[in-house]
C-alpha cells in the first residue's frame, strides 16, 4: 500500500508530492469510471465529480511549476 498523506503536508516544498497527489486522484476516478456499469448511481457520478473539482488546484500548480522550470 502507497499512502501518500505524509507526502501532501509537503506539497508546499516538493512539487513531486503535487504531481502524486493528483495522479491518484486522477486514478480514482478512473477506478469509478471502470466500474461504472455495475455501479450506475447518481452518488458515485458526484462523488467523481467532486473527486475533479478537488484535483483541479493540483493541475494548475503543477503546470506551473513544470513552467517555472
């Protein structure tokens, strides 16, 4: 098992922790999207959804810090 929780509460000073976190976010919801034909609920369509809005900051910071080197 891969845990990146310590990782996170160094995001602010190791972009690969960003990179990490939004990776599996972005695997989660891939995870959903696989599953979704056996589970066609309205929850697990918002959860995915809240599971983007959620990586959305992660995008943005780190297509800044691959900009800024």
């Amino acid at each position: 098992e891969i845990s990146y929780r310590p990782r996170s509460r160094l995001a602010s000073r190791d972009p690969e922790a960003l990179h990490q976190i939004r990776v599996s976010l972005r695997r989660l919801r891939s995870a959903f999207s696989l599953f979704k034909p056996v589970s066609r609920t309205i929850r697990a369509e918002s959860l995915s959804q809240a599971i983007k809005s959620a990586a959305e900051p992660f995008g943005r910071a780190r297509n800044l810090d691959v900009f800024l080197e």
